[in-house]
C-alpha cells in the first residue's frame, strides 16, 4: 500500500498495487460465438467451459461472459427477461456451476455482464406494467407518461433511440384504448428501468448477490453511465444525436449526477464479499462520457474499481492523437487510484484489422499490421486490458454479411447497413477448411447462427497456434512478457522524443514501447534487438506500422 496525491484535486489517494485487477487482461467472451457444444448452431456455455484451457494457454487473467440469461434475444441476451437464470439456448445453472468450477482450478476469473438500464419487455415487471392502469405502482418501475397533443398521439419528449426511431412507443391499455408511452433508448423490447423508484435497486441488489454467492469475481456493467433520466424528462436539443453518433451523447438521458450513487453502494455490495474470504470482486463499467475527467469520476475509490477507456479505441490511426489520448487517461483516471482500462475491440465495433486498413491504399495487410502493432502498444500500457474474441487471431470484419441474414437489431430499426455490429460477431473459427470451422459440433452441414466466410479457414485457431508468427503468439508472447513487468499495474510513463509519426515512452520499471504509425522505416529510439515486436525488426529500426518493446536504462528524464 502507499500513497499520492490526484493529479486534479490534490487530495492523497491510497494505492494497492497488489490488487489483481489493477494490470488484469480479460478475455471478452460473446457466448454465442465462442464455441457451440450442441450442434444447435449457437455457442453456449458449455463451449465456453470446453474453451477454458485454451484461453489459459493464451495467457489471460479472465473472461468477462456477454449476458447468457433468459431472453427473446431482440438484442441477442441484451434484453434481459430474468437476471438469475440462464437461457436455455446457452444451458443452465448446473452447466454455469461447472464452467465456475474450472474456471477456479485453472485460475481464471469470471465477470458477468449485468444490464441494469433496461430489461427486456418480457420480464415480469413489464409485462405486469402493461396490464396495469396509468400512475400504478407496476408502471412506476419504468419511464410510463402521457402522451403530447389533445389526444395524446405525440410522444412526451423529442428523444430518440441510439438506435434510431424515437425512443418511446404507445401502448394499448386493457380497454383496447391508445395509452401511454414507455421510454426506451435502444429497442422497443428494451424499456428503461426507472432508477428512482427503489425497487429497482432492490432488484439488481439480489440479482448482485445471486451471481456473488455462486462465486463470480465482478461484473462488466452494460451501459453504466446511464440508469437516471432527468426527472422531468425535458425535450432535447439535439433530439438524434445518440442514434446519429450511436452514443451516449444526450446529456438529459445519460450521465446524470444520482448514478454515482448506485455505483457506490454495489462497490460496498462487492468489498462486503470480499471482507468475507479477501477474493476482491470487481466492477468495471461502460462509460461512454465526453472527457477523461468526466470518465474519472466513475473510478473514484468508493465507485467503480474501472470502466473502459474508449478514446484509445475511437482513436484515428495516427501518433499524435494516440499520445493525446494516453496522455490524458494517465492524467485524470489513473490519478484517481484506479488504473486505465484500454480497449481496441468489442462486440459492437468493427475490428482494428478492418478499421485501422480503411485508412490506406495498401490493402488488408497494413490494416493487419496496424492492428499487431496497436495490440503490444496496448499490453505495453500501464493497467488492465480487454481483449475481445478472434482479436487474438487477427480476425477482419465480416463486411459482405447478406441483408437476410443480419440479426442486429440497429439494421432492423433503420434498415442501413452503417452501424451494424454483426460482422464482428461471427462465430470464431476453430479448425478445418469449411465452415463450420470445428465451431459447431454438429455436422459439418450443421450453419452457425451468422454465417463464416470462407477465408475463416486462414484464421481458424489451429493454424494460429502451429504459426509462430500470428497473431496468436504475439498476443500470447506479449502476455507472457507482461506477466513478469513489475509495475504494470501501477507504473507511470515518460514520453521519449522521437521522429515525426512515432510514439515511444518509458515505463518505470524500464520498459520501452515504441510505435511506428508511418509506412517508412525510422531510427528506433533504443539501440539493440527488441524483446518483441509486431513484425521483423532489426536493430536500431524501426519498419513502418510496427512497434516493438526493449528493456533500457534510460528510466531517468
């Protein structure tokens, strides 16, 4: 333990740097698209379980589940039914049990995701809201008003959806009548919970303490910065900014001062389990909020022990909006006490090998580069590390998915293909040289629930792991190395000076990253063979769109 003081308040904040979560790598599962061990086309957590000791092979601390409870799966698990059991397309809670089981024998930890904004329209609660009158004590557990205009044909504010549309929709009251509308800011099957009315938190408290009690390390909180609408639920200024940013952009909806305070007492929920056998549970959020100061108020020592830091993910491929962006995460969160969590991928946006090639003219293969080169700087960066599935393998988006076969339900609200998210959930691939790629256990004409494409089979995880140079043993080379950094954790960095377009720093306990986001080869800024790097690298160079790691001494300014 020891002590600092933040970089904005002054104030002392007290450090564990023992804490296993402080320089963590977790794994994103999307359960569905992991591994199918039933031949049904979808993955489920029986795959997960199956899957375990290859994620241990990878070198990871822990996976982070998407939601594998019982859905309509409008938002494929995102529309919760029921937050204390699972999906049977997934399993059940003996098959849950078991996949904790070996989770703890082979040291691996597991985080739920838990969706407390909104729940689906068939859990109970809505259900009993729809056929209860306007002002019951049913409708109050969800955002219930009046409609605007004589008849009440208008919706009551001008929001709208992220996911396009407007987010409210009218129902129909028992006597056949028009009625109210009932707010939601993604799907119409997606009500929003209303915060304010305390069964709410009641709710999620026993919904926490079931997951808690069968032995769960934390919980990854889906949309974290929302929850509290403000209570007068005021017309917007800019009504489509969320659905035109996709984003929680609208400063009335989201971000509202009363969900500090939510956080606050599930962290107590969390420290009261961890008081009784000293295994730390942890919270880390999606906080989708318009600075890095706004972000390191989430992270505060009684709230969220860390949330995502997507201003790396968002980044342009270039070196000075890489720095910027470090720069300030380093500044405001990790002075909180917490640590940076960095992200490059996830399961709602194009992956970094297709989205860092759409910037040049060289094709797939700088964008792959790029993506190697953004990985080790990111395992290079003090604090934890979120990876998602297939990233490991070098995975590309699947941009050419037909229109018939498309599940999100962001295409199926607008019909345009901009934003949608399924190209980067296709089911992984495992083995062989069709589809279903080893990952259905079915018949080799068993279809997965999103169809792979043929050149799946160049990516599939036994070619990865016989390659020494793919993407697999970068990510597992660089897990390795950084399992034995001392101050991973907790350490600072120093920037060093380097050539226009390169970015290198020093780490406290002498670790140098450096990264080459142009295409032509420059002096590398530490002499001597790398102890990794993202692509063939001799010494005192540095090729385009590759980084690399060394050990130095020059640790002093």
């Amino acid at each position: 333990m020891h002590n600092r003081r933040h970089a904005q308040t002054g104030q002392r904040v007290t450090i564990d740097k023992h804490r296993w979560w402080r320089d963590a790598v977790i794994y994103q599962v999307y359960v569905r698209s992991f591994l199918d061990s039933t031949g049904d086309g979808i993955g489920d957590l029986a795959g997960v379980r199956a899957g375990l000791p290859y994620l241990k092979k990878l070198g990871v601390d822990g996976v982070w589940l998407s939601p594998f409870y019982p859905s309509p799966q409008h938002d494929h698990g995102y529309d919760v039914a029921d937050y204390c059991d699972v999906d049977p397309v997934f399993g059940d809670l003996s098959e849950f049990d078991l996949l904790m089981t070996d989770a703890r024998r082979l040291g691996i930890k597991v985080l739920l995701d838990i969706v407390p904004n909104h729940c689906s329209e068939e859990h109970p609660w809505f259900r009993e809201a729809l056929a209860a009158a306007p002002g019951s004590e049913a409708r109050a557990r969800f955002h219930f008003a009046d409609g605007r205009g004589p008849d009440g044909s208008e919706p009551p504010n001008n929001w709208h959806s992220m996911f396009g549309g407007p987010a409210w929709s009218r129902v129909t009251e028992q006597d056949g009548t028009p009625g109210q509308w009932y707010l939601h800011m993604f799907t119409t099957e997606q009500p929003d919970l209303n915060w304010r009315n305390p069964e709410v938190g009641a709710h999620f408290d026993h919904a926490l303490r079931f997951w808690l009690d069968r032995g769960v390390d934390g919980f990854r909180i889906d949309v974290a910065a929302g929850l509290y609408k403000h209570p007068d639920l005021p017309d917007s200024p800019d009504p489509e900014a969320d659905a035109r940013t996709r984003d929680s952009v609208n400063p009335l909806a989201w971000n509202q001062p009363e969900v500090h305070d939510v956080w606050r007492h599930w962290r107590s929920v969390c420290e009261e389990y961890t008081a009784r056998d000293g295994r730390e549970r942890l919270l880390v959020g999606e906080v989708s909020v318009p600075t890095a100061r706004e972000h390191a108020l989430y992270v505060r020592h009684d709230e969220l022990h860390q949330a995502f830091f997507f201003d790396l993910l968002s980044a342009p491929w270039n070196a000075d909006a890489f720095r910027k962006v470090i720069s300030h995460a380093m500044q405001d969160i990790a002075g909180t006490g917490s640590t940076v969590t960095w992200v490059l991928n996830n399961h709602d946006q194009v992956r970094t090998v297709t989205r860092y090639g759409e910037l040049g003219t060289e094709g797939s293969g700088l964008g792959a580069a790029r993506a190697r080169a953004a990985a080790l700087l990111m395992l290079a960066l003090p604090g934890a590390a979120y990876i998602y599935q297939g990233e490991e393998l070098g995975l590309p988006e699947v941009v050419d998915l037909p229109d018939d076969v498309l599940t999100d339900p962001i295409f199926r609200r607008t019909g345009s293909r901009a934003r949608i998210r399924d190209g980067c959930r296709v089911p992984l691939p495992w083995s062989g040289h069709a589809s279903p790629f080893g990952f259905t256990s079915g018949a080799e004409s068993a279809k997965p629930w999103l169809p792979q494409p043929a050149y799946f089979a160049e990516y599939a995880t036994d070619r990865a792991l016989a390659d020494t140079h793919s993407f697999w043993h970068l990510y597992r080379d660089g897990l390795q190395l950084r399992a034995g950094l001392p101050q991973l954790g907790e350490g600072a960095l120093r920037w060093l000076d380097t050539q226009p377009g390169v970015l290198a720093f020093v780490r406290g306990d002498g670790l140098v990253c450096a990264v080459n986001f142009g295409t032509a080869p420059t002096p590398a800024p530490v002499s001597g063979t790398p102890l990794l790097s993202s692509g063939p690298c001799a010494p005192g160079v540095l090729p385009g769109s590759t980084a690399a790691w060394w050990i130095s001494d020059c640790t002093n300014p």
